[in-house]
C-alpha cells in the first residue's frame, strides 16, 4: 500500500508541471520524492496547494478595489488645494473612480439613515457591489436622479419589493412628494467631497455661513472687533437668492474654478431634473380628523430617533438670517455649498470696493496705515475724535452671512449711498436681482442695527484720562468716548418663547405650561430643560447683558415647569410648586409625608433618580461675558492645521527653520552631529547611483558604515556639505 502511494505520487507530480519542484517545501534539488519520506512530503505538497489557493484573492470582490483609506484621500485632496488654491481644477473624474469615497459617502449617508455610525468591516460584500454598480453607472453616464422605482442600491432599512408593487402603489410612488433616494444621497456626498476641499481654498474670508468652522458666533466676534468706528450700516437681505438660481448663473459660477465636464453635467442635471411633488388640496385637510386615542409610535432598532424637546426647542430660537437652507433641485447637501459659489463673485467685488473707498488721513487715530489693515491705538475705543469730517479716514468693510449682509462705513453718508447704488447695480446685472433702497436700508449706529438676533450700537462712556504733561508731572482728565456694543435683543427672544407657546403677552410676559413634557418624569424634565439652558448660555455668551437674558430665559423656563407640575399634581399654583420643589424645582414634588420614605433614602437604595435643580435661577450663577480679543488673520482650526503642515512639508521652510534653530544656538551637539550624519549619507545616495557596479557602491556603503558618527561628521564639515557645517 506504501508503495502504490508513492508511485501515485510520483506519476502525479512528474506528469503535472506544478510550481513546487522549485519551492523550498520539498526541499530538494529534483523533484523526485524520497522512498523514505514520500508519503510526509506528499501531504505536505496537498497542504500547501491547498492554502496557497485560499490565499488568492477573488478579483469579482469590490473590496479588492479599496487601494487606500477614504478619509486619508479627503485629507490628499484639501492638502493639495489649499497647496495651490488658484489652480483650475480640471481631472476630478480620477476622484470620481476613486471607490474609498463611494465607501465613505455610503458610510456618512448611512449614518444619517440608521442613525448609528457603519465601520467599514461591517459593509457587506452585496452592498459593496451595488455600490460598484452605482459608481459605474455615474462614470458611464447611466444614472439618473430622482429615480423612483430603479435602484442601483438601496437603504439598509428599506425593505420594499418594487416588482411585487400594486398598480395604485406605484402611482402614488411617482405623484407624491417622496425624500431624496438613498442613492441620490451617495452621489451629493461623492461630490460634495471632491467639491468642498476645491471652493473652501478660495472662498472670501468675509463670508461665514454654510463653512465648516465659521458660525454666527464668528461674525458676532468679527463686527466687535472691525466694526467698531462706523456710523452708518447697510443691511441687505438677499435670502432670495437662496430660493434658487438660474441654471447658467450657478453653471457659469461653478466653470471659474472646475473644467470636468463630467462633474459639471452632473450638477447640471441635479438641477434640470424636475423634483416632483404633490399638492394636498385644503378641503381634503379639513376633512382629516385628528383621532382622539393614537396609537404610540414604536421606533425599529435601526431607525434613527427623533430630536429631543430641549433641541428642538433651541431651534426655534434660529435668527432670521440662519433660518432659510438653500435646496436647489436635487442637489441635496451640495446647495449650500454652490450658494456659496454664486455669491463669492459678490465677496470678491465686495473686498475691491473695500480697497477703492479706503482714505487714511494721518490726524485718525486709527486705520491711519497705507493698507488699511495694521490698527494703531485699540480700536475697542475708536472714537475719542469726531468720526466724521474731511480730515477723518473714510473706511469700510463687509460681512455676509448666508443671503443676508453687514456693511459699516465711516465716514459721510454719501459715501453709503453711493455703495448702494452700485450695489443696486452689481445684484442686477449679476444675479439678475431687482433691489431698491428699502431692500438695503442705510442706517445711524444711534437706532440700532439687528443683526443675528444681537443689536449693534454704541454707548456713551467718560473714561479717565491719565498723562505725563511737560516736567514728570502727571495729569488726570475726564473724556468722552463711544464703545461698539453688542446687546442680546430681549424684543426679539419674547417673540421666539411666544412662538414656541412658552409665553403670552409681549409688555408682561406671563409663561405657560410646557404640556409636551407632561408624562415625562420630574427628573427627566428638568434634565431637558437643563440642556436647554445651557445652550441658551453658549449662544449669547458674546452678548454684553449675557446675565440679563440668560436669567430672563431662565425665569420664563422656570414659571412654565411650575405651571406644568401644577397642572399635573394638582397644587392649583405656582407659589405651591416653589415651596414644595424649592426654588430650582430640585425636589420631588409627588412626595407626601406619611405615604412613603423620604426621598433620600429612595435616592440611597436606588429606588429614586436623582433630581438636577434648574439652573442659572440667580443672576449671579450666569457666567460673564467673554470678550476675548479676537484676532485679525483668524482662520478656523482645520485651515491652521493644512497651512502649517503645507509650511512643514515645504523643504524651503524646513531649512529657514534649521538656520534660525542654528542662529539662537537651541541644536545641541548631539542633535548637530546627527544631522550632520544624515546630511552626510543624503549626499553620498548619488555617488551610489552614479556608481556603474555593484562592487563599487557595497565598497561605499561597508566605508561609511564602518564609520563613527564623529567620523561621518567630521568628514561632513570637512567636505562642506552641509550648511551648518559652512556655519562654522
């Protein structure tokens, strides 16, 4: 039997070419097996074949196609564009096969669909394919937006049979207003990725919504540091233009800095292809009855859940200027983004206007410089002198925030009627936008503009005056001075909890009961209204009556859960709540002596949740208001980061930083040796490849590294290669 094994072996690998007669598996110098040990090797050779085919890779499988990682080629992308930011972007179809951003796009639109984020590992492979397929038909111009019934891929969570459908079914499908399809949600990412990186290099510094970095607070932080010293104010509202645009303005804005046809067509066709909506007709609304006994709605483990109260409730106080997101076709998520593109020309002619009105007088105490941007004196007190005149510097500048805009001027008011009339005349010729004056209102500082919610004005204020006069001797004076004050709108929050059913009345604002909460508990109640609070907190932390404001939208929260606990224990007022519950509501107001332990010793055995106190029911507990200095080149963190590590990889930058470092004596010697040492073998990597044989450079290289260190240097200094070594 041994011997028929091997003879069938033998036969088996001497008839059949197969690779391993070279392999070091049979270890031998033929391929004849050894009577000995044939049967071992054979098995052997099996075990090997066997794991050498699971090893191969199938070349069907997408994931083959994922060469990098998809974060790791966002981050190439911006590096370079903010490497070169006026380079004409032209082959941005070798982004769009790029298979890692299709990946991470799915990923990002899974997470807003399940509300949970997706790791790469747990994609599975039939995802992956339709992915692939999608991809495909983007590049071979097959696919088509807003499709209804034809999928390339479909959401995780969507588990409708489209073939199985109903006549009636299928027409509600194709007349109703539906959402945006999972897979028109994977392309807008794709492109928003390749897109983003390209505009944000070139974007203006002086626009500030709809960016990654750049808030409201941003701007707030912007006009109290620049706009101080202005007089007069155009504000303009060109929200309009957020509605929607023509097709060629938004095409030819996108073709200054993009040439892919490619990418153009596809955002040409998002904005051609008609979205499709369905007109409810009002008698049919009248005829719907609101059942008495809904049933409540049980979400899936997979489905995202909804915002809570508090968050919601913060939404609802969103200025007017960040209410309104453009929605353009079926751009989706790219909307903002080509808003932005559109009104950059207005940025761009806006910071030429800024250089052409600028007149420095030298008696200004400020803005007194050729270029208008190095401040002397602090211009948090600008206007010890009259600012006004012909002998004061005439100036302006700029902020836009999503459609809506802040211009100061300083300076006559003629100069602010001639800004808008051009204005007036850039809008028209450009977007094709008719405005008139009551559009862009000029204003005084003294009324006060409305800006985000915050008033701009100025207040009065007598500082004093302290000198050194002629002969040491030291002067004290009383002046009067102007201070650019930001002032949270009280006007306007009333209007917002009125909205929001909080309170009633505008002169006397009496709150009422938030019944959304009724069923919740006590502890979860407060814990939302906590959140509320605290985000109240941070949005006016800019604000110069921070306390005032803050404690008013305390004092309306706290009235309205009073109300609420009221109403739901039958205490019949407020004043019964607060000596039950305390002042912050911080204990329970169910309990009753006699009927169960206190509340302690439920907290102690853990039968109790704790209860957290309202907060900021003192105007002393509100935190002050931060008037940090903000700086003048400021850019967001992400920027920073770019720009210095583009410096860092520059080699110029490297060896300015290496003569300074050499200058002010901080290398010590062990560093300098060693990098003598390397510059030392960087310089010997020609000599090697000029080298004809392999004799020569093995030579070289046992030379130097039989070498010290000391040696390598030595012999650095000695051939003056390295700057240092010139140095010395």
């Amino acid at each position: 039997m041994r011997r028929r094994l091997s003879i069938f072996g033998h036969h088996l690998l001497t008839k059949y070419s197969y690779p391993l007669c070279n392999s070091t598996v049979l270890q031998a110098g033929s391929c004849r097996l050894k009577p000995r040990n044939n049967g071992v090797m054979l098995f052997r050779a099996f075990m090997y074949t066997s794991t050498h085919n699971r090893r191969v890779l199938d070349p069907d499988d997408p994931s083959t196609l994922m060469k990098e990682d998809g974060v790791a080629v966002c981050s190439q992308m911006w590096i370079e564009n903010f490497r070169d930011p006026e380079r004409t972007a032209t082959n941005l179809v070798s982004y769009l096969r790029r298979f890692e951003l299709w990946v991470l796009a799915y990923q990002k639109v899974c997470a807003d669909e399940m509300g949970a984020y997706m790791p790469r590992s747990a994609v599975q492979r039939s995802a992956l394919e339709d992915l692939l397929a999608l991809r495909n038909a983007v590049l071979d111009n097959r696919f088509k937006w807003g499709a209804r019934l034809e999928f390339f891929i479909k959401s995780p969570k969507d588990k409708t049979e489209y073939e199985s459908l109903s006549k009636r079914k299928i027409r509600a499908i194709l007349t109703t207003t539906q959402p945006a399809a999972f897979q028109d949600k994977i392309v807008q990412e794709v492109l928003f990725m390749i897109l983003e990186p390209i505009y944000e290099a070139r974007f203006s510094q002086k626009s500030f919504a709809f960016r990654p970095g750049r808030t409201a607070h941003t701007v707030l932080r912007v006009v109290r540091r620049s706009f101080a010293g202005y007089l007069w104010y155009i504000k303009g509202d060109l929200s309009t233009v957020l509605d929607g645009m023509k097709v060629g303005i938004v095409i030819s804005a996108l073709m200054r800095d993009v040439r892919d046809k490619m990418v153009i067509d596809l955002v040409k066709s998002a904005l051609v292809t008609p979205v499709i909506t369905s007109q409810v007709d009002e008698a049919e609304k009248k005829k719907k009855v609101k059942r008495k006994y809904q049933k409540k709605k049980i979400l899936a483990d997979d489905e995202p859940k909804p915002d809570p109260f508090w968050l919601e409730s913060f939404f609802g106080f969103a200025p007017e200027e960040a209410e309104k997101v453009p929605s353009w076709g079926h751009c989706g998520i790219l909307s903002p983004l080509l808003a932005n593109v559109c009104l950059d020309e207005l940025d761009r002619w806006m910071e030429g206007k800024i250089k052409e009105f600028y007149k420095p007088s030298k008696s200004d105490v400020i803005w007194n410089a050729p270029d208008g941007e190095i401040e002397q004196g602090n211009t948090s007190w600008p206007e010890f002198v009259p600012t006004s005149g012909p002998d004061k510097t005439r100036k302006i500048d700029y902020v836009r925030f999503g459609g809506h805009i802040l211009i100061g001027v300083r300076g006559p008011r003629a100069d602010a009627a001639t800004l808008r009339k051009q204005l007036i005349e850039f809008c028209d010729q450009k977007y094709m936008l008719k405005l008139d004056n009551e559009c862009l209102p000029i204003e005084h500082i003294t009324k006060g503009i409305m800006f985000l919610d915050h008033v701009l004005c100025r207040r009065v204020v007598y500082p004093t005056l302290r000198y050194t006069a002629t002969g040491g001797k030291i002067i004290s004076e009383k002046g009067v001075g102007t201070l650019l004050s930001v002032t949270a709108s009280l006007k306007q929050c009333i209007k917002q909890f009125r909205k929001l059913n909080y309170l009633k009345g505008d002169r006397d604002p009496d709150p009422q009961p938030c019944f959304r909460m009724f069923h919740a508990t006590q502890a979860h109640t407060n814990a939302q209204m906590n959140k509320f609070l605290s985000t109240m907190v941070e949005w006016y932390r800019f604000a110069d009556n921070r306390k005032k404001i803050v404690n008013f939208c305390s004092y309306i929260i706290r009235g309205s859960l009073a109300k609420l606990y009221a109403a739901k224990y039958k205490l019949r007022s407020r004043a019964k709540v607060y000596k039950i519950g305390a002042r912050n509501l911080s204990r329970p107001i169910k309990e009753k002596k006699g009927q169960s332990p206190e509340y302690h010793n439920l907290l102690r055995m853990g039968l109790a949740e704790s209860i957290d106190g309202l907060q900021y029911t003192r105007m002393s507990l509100v935190p002050e208001t931060d008037y940090t200095l903000f700086p003048t080149g400021w850019r967001p963190e992400h920027e920073k980061a770019l720009i210095e590590y583009i410096k860092l990889d520059d080699p110029k930058t490297l060896e300015e930083q290496r003569q300074c470092l050499s200058e002010q004596g901080l290398v010590s010697p062990q560093d300098y040796t060693s990098m003598l040492v390397w510059n030392y073998k960087r310089s010997a990597l020609p000599k090697l490849e000029q080298c004809s044989t392999t004799e020569k450079r093995e030579e070289m290289l046992v030379e130097s590294n039989d070498k010290s260190d000391d040696q390598l240097a030595g012999d650095e200094k000695e051939n003056g290669i390295s700057y240092y070594a010139e140095q010395m």
